[in-house]
C-alpha cells in the first residue's frame, strides 16, 4: 500500500462517536452504535475476513472501523481507546 493509499484509508474513516461516524453506520444498528459509545466500550483490532483488519468492539461482533492496512486499524483503535 502506497503513503497515498494509506492516507486515503485514514481519510475515509471518521473517528468513532463523531456525527461522521454515526451516518457510516447503518440505521438499524445506529442505537447500539450509541450505546456503545455512551458506555465508552474499548475497541480492538481483529483479521478480517478475505485480508485486512476489522476493528471492533470488544466482547462484541459490532465493527467500527474496516481496513485493508494494519497499522491504519490499530491508530484508528488507538485513537478511540485512548479518549
């Protein structure tokens, strides 16, 4: 992956818990979207599936975030358990 396609990955995906983010996630699953984030559930970073990184979280299959980098997933993660 070039620095431009891993700037694009970043750029795309809103940090968690910003209106950018809610509107990523689809309708039916907004309110546990809320949930989650009003009890500031921790994220981790999981393979996916057929290559990349799902970002999830924890003790939960709600994802948050989807990369085809690595390291853009664990700084996506980072960024949100550190809050």
């Amino acid at each position: 992956m070039t620095w431009m396609e891993r700037f694009e990955e970043t750029m795309k995906a809103p940090a968690i818990a910003t209106p950018n983010w809610f509107e990523c996630i689809p309708f039916a699953q907004r309110d546990e979207a809320h949930r989650l984030v009003a009890m500031g559930a921790s994220v981790c970073v999981m393979p996916a599936i057929g290559g990349g990184s799902t970002v999830l979280f924890d003790d939960t299959d709600f994802v948050a975030g989807v990369f085809q980098e690595a390291t853009v997933a664990e700084r996506f993660a980072a960024a949100w358990n550190r809050r």
